[in-house]
C-alpha cells in the first residue's frame, strides 16, 4: 500500500497505524502457536505442501518423496558428479537439482520402477526362453 505522506503529523499517524498492525499480528501468530496441536499441524502442513500458500504455484504439489528428493539429489549430485567442483558450481547445482526435484513424486516413481520391471522382467523371461532346455518329440511310425 502506498500511502502519501505530506507532513510529519501523517508520517506519525503512518508510523503508529504500522505498529498496530504489527502488534495485532504478533497476538495473531500467538494463539496460533499457543498449544502443541497447533506447532504440530503447521509443521505437518509445511511438510505434506499444504497450508494457506496464496501465490500462484505452478509446480505440482508434492509428496514424501519430492520433499525427500529436495535433500537427497543435491547431496548425491555434489559427492559424485561434482567432487571436485568449487562452492559456486555445488551451489548452482544445488538450485538445479532442487528444481528439478519439484518434479519427482510417488506417481513418477512408480512409473519409472513399473517401466524398468518391465525391462529387467522381458530380458530375464528372454534369457529363460534361451537356457530353458528343449524337448522335442520324436514320431515313431
């Protein structure tokens, strides 16, 4: 809100009206965290990508295992890939991979478990076919 200020009267008035609002908040964000339910379920909320969020996400929604993969593929990136690299390249690759995690759910994980099964299960059955010792019948006349 930009609010015109002429005169230092308005600047005093703006300036009480400011901490107003700020004291009136900080009542607000009191009783909020005034029982241990209310900590329990911001955090949870904050945790399953829940909550009050008003801006406009574009990402999906994740899960368990996107909020997992925001740790885990940096962390795995930086120790293999990038051993040797200097802060400024881990730390690139650290906001790269935290946005391509945004993208990893459970649904992604299973379809690309499902998809590598069905690989490893049609070279195995192949190889079966393959080793699987062949009986022929032999016709007596």
């Amino acid at each position: 809100m930009n609010t015109l200020i002429r005169n230092q009267s308005e600047l005093r008035a703006e300036i009480f009206r400011l901490q107003q609002v700020k004291f009136e908040k900080q009542i607000a964000l009191k009783q909020h965290f005034s029982s241990p339910g209310a900590v329990i379920s911001t955090v949870f909320g904050l945790l399953t990508g829940g909550g009050d969020s008003k801006s406009d996400d574009k990402e999906p929604k994740q899960d368990w295992v996107g909020f997992l993969s925001r740790f885990i593929i940096p962390v795995v990136l930086n120790k293999t890939l990038f051993r040797g690299s200097g802060f400024l390249m881990k730390a690139l690759v650290g906001i790269a991979s935290q946005k391509a995690s945004s993208y990893v759910s459970t649904d992604t994980v299973t379809g690309i478990w499902d998809k590598a099964k069905g690989v490893l299960g049609g070279l195995l059955s192949k190889k079966e076919k393959k080793t699987a010792p062949s009986f022929k019948k032999i016709k007596k006349d």
